[in-house]
C-alpha cells in the first residue's frame, strides 16, 4: 500500500514535506532516499542531462533514446535493451541524479541551513520541484512557522551531474559579480553555493537562489505554418505519448502581448548591455534563463 503520510520530522524540529510538478503532487522520501506517491508512474527526471546530453551528442545517438528510455534509466524491473544500457552506462560515467537523489541532496541541503538556525519554535519546510532542466532540477522551498505562517521562501537548484556541477557553479558565479557590481538588476541573486554528499559517493553541487514570485517561463517558438517566432509564456510542458513520457510535445500557456513582448526585450537587452561591460555573459531563452512575473523580465540563470 502506497504511504498516506507525505511528511517526516528530523532534527532541529523541523517537518519536510515533498511535492512535484504543476499539479503539487505530494511524494514521501525515506531517510535513506527511497521515494513513494500515490500516481501510477513515479517522478523521473524528464529532461536530459548536461552530460547525459553531450554523450548522446558525441556518438550522434538522436535524442529520442532518452525520450523513450528516460523513465527507466533507474528502473531496475525495466525490460532490457541495447540503448537503455548504453543511456545507464552514460548517467553512471557523469554521475547524473535520478529524481530521488536530486530530492535527497535538497533535503540535505535544507537540513544544513536549518541546522545554523537558532529557531525556539516548530518548522514545515516543503521542497517543492516546479522545474527541471539540462543544468538543475529546481525547488521552491516554503518554510512556515507555528500557525502556518510563512517564514521564508527562495528556490535551490540541485546539479544534474558532474558536468551541470561545474556549469552551474561558473554561471553561479557570475550572476554574484554582477550582483556585487548591480545590486538593482532585474536579476534572482545567487544566495549560496554548496556541495552535499549522498551515501552513494556522489558530491552535488546546489545553489540557493531568491524567488521570483508568481514568474512563468517565457520561451521563443516558430508558428508550424508560418514561420513567425512567437514569444509566449509556459505555464506547463506537455508530454502525451505513453511510449515516450519525456517527451515534451506542446505547452500550456499564452502569446505575449505585443507590449509584454516589448517589455521584454527591452529588458532582457537592458541587462545584456550592461552586464557586458563587465564580464561576458549571455542568456538563452529557450533554456528557462527568463522569466516573467507580470511586470518585468527578470534573468533566473545566464549561459556560459
């Protein structure tokens, strides 16, 4: 029987609670980071890897080796295959996460940073995994007090492997210089950058990260008929095709408007300019680097 409890107590009093995707589906992790939740298919990360990605790249393996085998890379009852075995071979040689480490290290993360607080009163922490990409998985961490009042909120970002580690903590590093030099810039500041052990051996590179509240993702797509690139804004990626579940197939979401769209780039360009002329930096549209909360482009993450 599927666990009813979504939550675990640990030290310093403080609740856990995990939840995952546009739907806030609760899950329970295990100490030992063994994960269960009432759907019929567990989470999985549906978006391939940095290093996953460059291995397939580098032996020209088309990418729908990973759409239709991503779900059963850590799925030891999965039927055999040659591509499965070569796409678990390329995860063991970049240590990349399954979802239940990603949701480990976060946990590990937070207990940490709760661990330095001097709190004389209970704590709920939700870890919630709103998104996911080539670099990180991210979480948006609620903590609430006595009564449910919340107490503090902010995003961590958990390495998907070795190589997104090193990526993510260049472009980390960045986004704190241009903090230093910028401190109004439309820009969710760096907080912290750490690195959490898992009992397996694996060294995880996390980041914490400030929230930007009530944000979609905005990416760029080409009309299928016309061509015309539309900027619109995700509320959820869709994937309907049982055979292939990580397969992202169309969004939910909206066409922004034409003043949206030039508040946008005049944003966007805004930063550019002027970050540029102190270090070298870019953003990529189409890799969630930008989001939109209504009033203003705010830059998430920068490329390297």
């Amino acid at each position: 029987m599927r666990p009813r409890k979504w939550s675990v107590t640990v030290a310093n009093r403080t609740t856990f609670e995990f939840r995952y995707g546009p739907q806030i589906t609760p899950f329970s992790l295990g100490p030992d980071g063994s994960l269960d939740c009432d759907e019929p298919c567990l989470p999985f990360h549906g978006i391939v890897s940095r290093g996953v990605l460059q291995r397939l790249y580098a032996r020209q393996e088309p990418i729908d080796v990973w759409h239709r085998h991503a779900h059963e890379i850590y799925d030891d009852t999965a039927p055999f295959s040659d591509s499965l075995e070569r796409l678990r071979l390329d995860a063991a040689e970049c240590a990349a996460l399954s979802f239940e480490q990603s949701a480990l290290a976060a946990r590990r993360f937070m207990e940490r940073r709760l661990a330095s607080l001097s709190c004389d009163y209970d704590l709920a922490c939700t870890l919630w995994n709103i998104k996911e990409g080539h670099t990180s998985s991210v979480w948006q961490v609620t903590l609430r007090g006595t009564g449910g009042a919340v107490k503090d909120e902010f995003i961590i970002n958990v390495a998907r492997d070795a190589d997104s580690g090193r990526e993510l903590a260049g472009t980390s590093a960045k986004m704190q210089q241009i903090a230093c030099f910028w401190p109004n810039a439309n820009l969710a500041k760096v907080l912290a950058v750490e690195s959490v052990s898992l009992d397996c051996g694996i060294d995880v590179l996390v980041t914490c990260n400030e929230l930007v509240r009530d944000a979609c993702e905005i990416h760029i797509l080409a009309d299928r008929q016309t061509g015309r690139r539309r900027w619109v804004l995700v509320e959820r990626f869709l994937s309907p095709q049982p055979d292939r579940p990580a397969h992202i197939r169309s969004i939910q979401g909206r066409e922004l408007s034409q003043q949206e769209y030039q508040r946008v780039a005049a944003d966007v360009n805004g930063f550019l300019s002027t970050v540029r002329k102190r270090i070298a930096v870019d953003v990529d549209i189409n890799d969630g680097d930008v989001v939109w909360n209504g009033k203003q482009a705010m830059v998430v993450a920068v490329s390297q």
